[in-house]
C-alpha cells in the first residue's frame, strides 16, 4: 500500500519526521491542476488577463509582495506587465479538480479502511490516521464523512496497538476528528473507549498522555460524556493530582485545569473533585449559587470526608456562609448546614476560624430554645457535636460573648444551663454536652469557672452516676470530666464516692480490664489517683474492693512487657502508680490492712524499683514519695532481737558480759528487711535515690531528698545514716541541691540534710 497516501491534506502541514510527505495520488494528475506558484492542486483556481490560472490565495500574495517592493504586477509565469489585476474564478477548473478529488479521497478512504488493522504494518496504520487527521483538518464536512464511511470505530481499536507510536497518533487522529463535532463525540465514548483513554493518563511524562489529555478535554465538552468519565474509576482522581502536580509541561496542566472545569459541571464530578480535595466548584456555588443550590452545595459538603487541610480551608473560604444557612428558617438548609460544620470543626484549626466566624452564638441558642422555635432533636443532637468540636479545640472561650446579656461559654448561667440539658435530654445530646464541658475544664482558664458552676449547681452527684453508663461511648466523656475535676473538687469527690460504693467499684474494675489499655481507662485510673490521698475513709473502700492488688498485677505485667502499649501507657501507668502509693498514707492505721498488703506484696520493692523508669518523672516522683512514707514507718517496725539471759548464777551475772549482735541495721538499730519493714537501705535504694538528685525535674529531686532525710532524722541512728549516704557518695549530691538555683521547699530540705550531715 505504500506510495498511494494523500497523507498531507492540509495546507503546510507537517509529518513526525518535520518533513513534507510527496503527494501521491491514484489517478494520473493532469498540469492544468497545479498552481505554478505553490506546485500544489489548487483549491481555488482563478484566470489573469492574460490566461494564465493560479491559486487565487497564491496569486494574491504575488500581486501584495510587487506592490509593498515598487515593483510592477507582472505575470509570475510570462514577467509581462498586466494591465489589470482582475481575478476570474476558473469555475470548471475548480469542479473538476473537487471530482478528481472526491474520487480519489474516496480511493484512499477505501485503503484507509483496509489500513486500519492491528495486523497491518505500523507505517501503514500511521499514514492511514495521518490521512484521516489531514481530510478532517482540510473540511469540517470531511468528519461527517468519516462517520459516514463507520472509520471512527476502527481508529478507536488503534488505542490497543502494541506501538507506541500508533496509540499516540491515534489519540491525536480521533481529537481531531471529534472537534466541534458532538455526533462523532457519542460515537467516539461508545463502549470502553473512554475507560482506555483515561488509562493512557497513567503513563508518566509521554506522548500518549499529553494527547490522552487532550483528547478527553475535546470530549468533557459533552456534558452526557463527562458523566461517562467521572464513571471510570480514579479518572478524576487522576485528572486532580495531574492539576495540582508540579509538572513543566505547563500546556497539558492547562488542558487538564480546562477538563475538571467541563467535569465539574456532573454533580457526580464534583462530588468526587471535593473528596480528592478539590473544592473549588462547590464552594463557588455555595457562595454564589441560589437558594436551593446552596442548600444542594451544604447537602454535599456535608457527606463528604475530608483531610484537615480542607477542611481549614473550607472553614476560611465558606464558614461564614454556612453559619449564615444554619441561621435560615428553612429546616432543611439548617440540617444541610449544620451537617456540613460539623465536618469542618472536627479539625482544632478549621474550629478556630469557625469560632471567629462567631459560630457560638447560634449553636448556644439552638441548644437552650425550647417551644415552637426549637430544633427537632436530631438537629440538636449535632448542634451538641458541633459544640464539643469547636470547645475542644483549646480556644479561650472566657472572652467569646455567646448569650444576649454578655455570657461567655463559662457563665454560671450558661453552665447551669448545659448541666440541665445534660441531665434532661437524650444520651446523644448529654455525651456531647459532657464533652463540651470535658475541653472547658481542660483549660486552666476556665476550669476554675467550670468548677464554680458545678458547686453552686449541686450537680456534681448527678455527674459520678453517669460513670455506671453500660455502654463505653457514652462512658468516657463523664470519666474525663471528673478527671479534670477531681484535682480542684478531690474532697467532693471523695464525698460522692463514700455514698456511691457501687460507683467506685465500677471505676476499679474498668481500670482493669484486659483490653489493652484505653483512653476510658487512663482517664478512671488517674480519677482515682487525684482523690485526696489522706482520705482513710477511701482506701478502705479501696481495700474492700481489691484495687490495690488489681494495681499491683497491672503494673507488674507493665513491667514485664505482658500489657501491649498504647498512647494511653504514660499516663495509665502513672494513675496506677500514684493510687497505689495511697496505701502508704494509711500504714498507722490500727488494723494493719495497709502493712499486710505492703509486705505481702513487697510494695518497697516494687517502688523502688518504679525509681528506674526514665523519662516517666510523675513515676519517679510518686515512687519516692511512697518510699519516704514506707521509711517512716520502717521506725515503728523494726525491733531489736531478744537477748538470752545467761546461764550462771544471779550472783554473777553483773560479771558477765552482754552478747554481741551482728547483722543490725546501722540505720534502724534492729532487725530490718525490705519486705518485712520496708528498710530501703535493705532494698539498696539509697543510691538510686542519689541519683535523682541531679534530675532535671525539681519535684523529682525533692521527692527523693525527703525519702532520703528518713535517715537522718531524730528517731534512727543518724551516724549510720551519715554513712548510708558516704559509700554511695551521696553527700555532695545534696550539698549541690543546695547550692543551686531550685524552689524554697527545697533548699530548705537540702539545708536540714546538711546541717545533719554536719
């Protein structure tokens, strides 16, 4: 078949190998049919005076080039002057050449059709689209007949050629054929064709995906086809990575820019452009659309699932519009709004903006409405999930005006408020209210109001019995809130809980639970170690529920690597830690459950052993404290050993001289063990201890100077405390707390050790 290609239909038009394709045609061409000037068959054959024919666009130019250089308008062909410049159309010329033409077209059409094969030699397939691409450039009514002539399809099966070269130049040919023509577009998006070129998007930096580009761009402008292509799966994922890539080939990223607007304009396309993050077509009608389409918009929104950076960014570029629908009188718009903020504020810095936007206001009045006015339930229900979100967000809300007489967030009004709608709505609602109240007392700036609310509110009772919620979800939000409290209201607490065993007990055994450890449980565990310490009352109920031994075995198998960690270890452990040293405040108590526990659990080897974990410093700090208390009491435990009296006679018993006793504690002057009266000099503490006097922690430094200074004060031997601390060079380590810059408590601590030492 080579040889018998009209391949370059078009006027100056250019091959892949930047060479002018020879003319070649099927039947003989007569000279009467190329212009002189242009060696080309004319389209457009005009007469001169003279009788010569020419390519009028050719002549023309002629005649315009000897005008602008002074020369005078000769005959290109005879260089004889022309005394009129008068262009007479060749009318039987121009028809016959158009039927020399038409059947020759229809010739090559013909070998066209034969060359479109994947069996027929890539040069064949690639002169046989070069053809095509040229009789469509060369007449739009050219494409009617390629449709005509069904070669659409077979350009199509081309995109499956194994030649890179043909699949590029077929993408190309089946642009140009769509262009400004809407029937070969349907004809062309048949089947999978549009799923395949879409495929094309995927190869990186190629001809095949500029002209893939390209040709979909030619194609979205079918409102009926974008559809068919927001249908392949990941085509606008694709198409929304390719826009926002950094790529050089600035045209293709312009072609794609131009494709996702067409796409756009599918609902289901946007839909899918705003989940990869794209969402600047919804937001551009949110803001600017009707009534109903802005409602459509927030609806949509509202369904999505966004990354955080989105979501600040739809907070900044329509959260004020959003706040606005949620104010509407229409139900529907409300829902559709308040669906969408609480997307968007579930991100603190996306809540923050909303916060600006003055969000608190509506919701608070939405939330404390009643009558005919007020929300349906479910839409409170996520006013309730909106509040949580924006509050948790760590803003400062004791400056924010929220009611109509200058209230903040924190009133006690407002706060009485949240606290009755806690109690008197549903569980969904006081979850949430809950949660809101859990990040207002997590501020140091408004926990303090908070707290006040609640005393004069009486409303604390009400809030421990939402611990014994059976379902979990509902659970957690309580728990935190009386962990936030209990460092501000530890008595009341303690109080609730006297009147609540059952309460209590839920607590304990929520905090062991073998499911790993969670945040419900880090937060009950550390409720239960911020409760006053010195409350004898609750440690004995403690005791009677088994907790101290439940907190043994949890921080044993801590230790031992059994409990699988989580974000929630720190601070778990630390709770456990800190209740367990409670029982170290009530070892005086006269029924000796505390010092049973104690020894039977070797708890002074145990906190002595806690000493060690680094980087965990409210450990370290609870475990001396708990070794200090467990040293005092070494006092009252340790005795000295019964001497035998001697076997002589009475007479001469002044005579003889008293036994010597070996293997006394230098410090305690009798019979000490760890387990037994908790001598942690037995437990080979001492220098553990010494350690942490050069800890950065200063609570740490003092917790472990205390326990330290048990051996030293009136009640032991204070020489043999003295040497305790020299054979672990534990003299200067207090001298230096001494000196250095560290809080009054402690250097006052430190000058009472030196002054024994001394």
């Amino acid at each position: 078949m080579d040889g018998n290609w009209d391949v370059s239909c078009e006027q100056g038009a250019q091959s892949d190998d930047s060479h002018q394709f020879d003319r070649l045609y099927l039947e003989p061409i007569y000279d009467s049919f190329i212009c002189p000037l242009t060696k080309q068959v004319m389209r457009d054959p005009v007469t001169l005076e003279n009788g010569q024919t020419f390519e009028r666009e050719a002549i023309e130019k002629w005649f315009k080039e000897c005008r602008e250089s002074g020369r005078k308008l000769v005959c290109p062909l005879t260089l004889r002057e022309l005394r009129s410049t008068e262009l007479n159309p060749s009318i039987a010329l121009r028809n016959t050449i158009e039927e020399w033409n038409a059947r020759s077209e229809a010739a090559q059409i013909d070998m066209a059709r034969k060359s479109l094969s994947l069996s027929t030699p890539e040069s064949d397939i690639i002169q046989a689209l070069k053809f095509v691409r040229g009789l469509c450039l060369k007449s739009h009514l050219n494409k009617h007949m390629i449709r005509h002539e069904e070669l659409i399809p077979m350009i199509v099966g081309m995109l499956k050629s194994s030649s890179r070269r043909v699949r590029s130049k077929a993408l190309e040919t089946i642009r140009i054929v769509v262009e400004d023509n809407s029937d070969n577009k349907d004809i062309t998006a048949e089947g999978d064709t549009v799923r395949t070129v879409v495929k094309f998007l995927s190869h990186e930096q190629s001809k095949e995906r500029e002209e893939a580009v390209a040709l979909l761009y030619e194609l979205s402008k079918s409102e009926r086809i974008c559809e068919k292509i927001g249908s392949v799966n990941g085509a606008v994922l694709i198409l929304v990575g390719m826009a926002s890539s950094n790529s050089e080939d600035v045209l293709t990223v312009e072609k794609v820019e131009k494709t996702l607007e067409n796409l756009a304009h599918c609902e289901n396309n946007m839909r899918q452009m705003a989940e990869c993050g794209r969402l600047q077509p919804l937001l551009h009608l949110l803001l600017e659309g009707s009534a109903e389409t802005k409602l459509s918009m927030a609806a949509m929104l509202g369904e999505l699932v966004l990354d955080n950076e989105v979501k600040v960014f739809v907070a900044r570029t329509a959260g004020f519009s959003l706040i606005n629908l949620m104010k509407s009188n229409d139900v529907k718009s409300r829902e559709a709004a308040l669906k969408a903020l609480n997307q968007i504020s579930s991100d603190d810095t996306s809540a923050k903006v909303l916060i600006e936007a003055y969000i608190l206001p509506p919701l608070v009045q939405d939330l404390f409405t009643v009558g005919v006015k007020q929300l349906p339930m479910r839409l409170k229900e996520i006013s309730a999930m909106i509040l949580a979100n924006v509050v948790n967000s760590g803003y400062d809300f004791g400056s924010i005006e929220v009611g109509p007489d200058h209230q903040s967030l924190v009133s006690e009004e407002i706060i009485h408020n949240l606290l009755h709608l806690i109690s008197n709505t549903g569980p969904v609602i006081g979850c949430k209210l809950l949660e809101v109240l859990v990040g207002l007392t997590a501020s140091p700036s408004t926990v303090y109001s908070v707290v006040s609310a609640i005393k004069s509110s009486g409303a604390l009772i009400s809030l421990v019995q939402f611990v014994e919620t059976p379902q979990r979800d509902l659970r957690l939000a309580p728990i935190k809130l009386l962990r936030n409290l209990s460092p501000h209201m530890g008595q009341e607490l303690a109080y609730c809980l006297h009147g609540a065993p059952g309460t209590l007990g839920s607590l304990i055994r929520l905090t062991s639970e073998n499911v790993g450890i969670t945040e419900e449980q880090a937060a009950a565990v550390g409720l239960l170690a911020d409760l006053p310490e010195r409350d004898a009352g609750l440690t004995r109920q403690m005791l009677a529920e088994g907790a101290f031994e439940l907190f043994v075995s949890r921080v044993t198998k801590i230790r031992q690597g059994e409990t699988r960690g989580s974000r929630f270890m720190t601070p778990y452990l630390e709770g456990l830690v800190k209740v367990l040293s409670r029982i170290t405040f009530a070892l005086s108590e006269e029924s000796g459950a505390a010092r049973t526990l104690c020894r039977e659990h070797n708890l002074a080897a145990l906190f002595i052993d806690l000493l060690q974990m680094n980087s965990l410093d409210n450990v370290q700090m609870v475990s001396a404290m708990a070794l200090e208390n467990l040293s005092q009491e070494t006092k009252n435990l340790t005795r000295l050993p019964e001497i035998t009296p001697p076997g002589f006679c009475a007479v001469f018993s002044c005579m003889s001289k008293p036994p010597i006793i070996t293997g006394l504690c230098t410090v305690h002057c009798g019979t000490c063990s760890l387990r037994q009266t908790f001598c942690f000099l037995e437990g080979q503490a001492v220098d553990k201890l010494v350690t942490l006097l050069d800890h950065t922690n200063e609570n740490v430094v003092e917790a472990s100077l205390a326990a330290l200074c048990t051996l030293l004060d009136d009640e032991v031997d204070i020489d043999g405390g003295v040497q305790a601390l020299l054979s672990v060079e534990g003299v200067k380590p207090i001298l230096d707390v001494l000196l250095e810059k560290r809080t009054d408590s402690l250097r006052r601590r430190a000058v009472w050790a030196v002054e024994r030492d001394c």
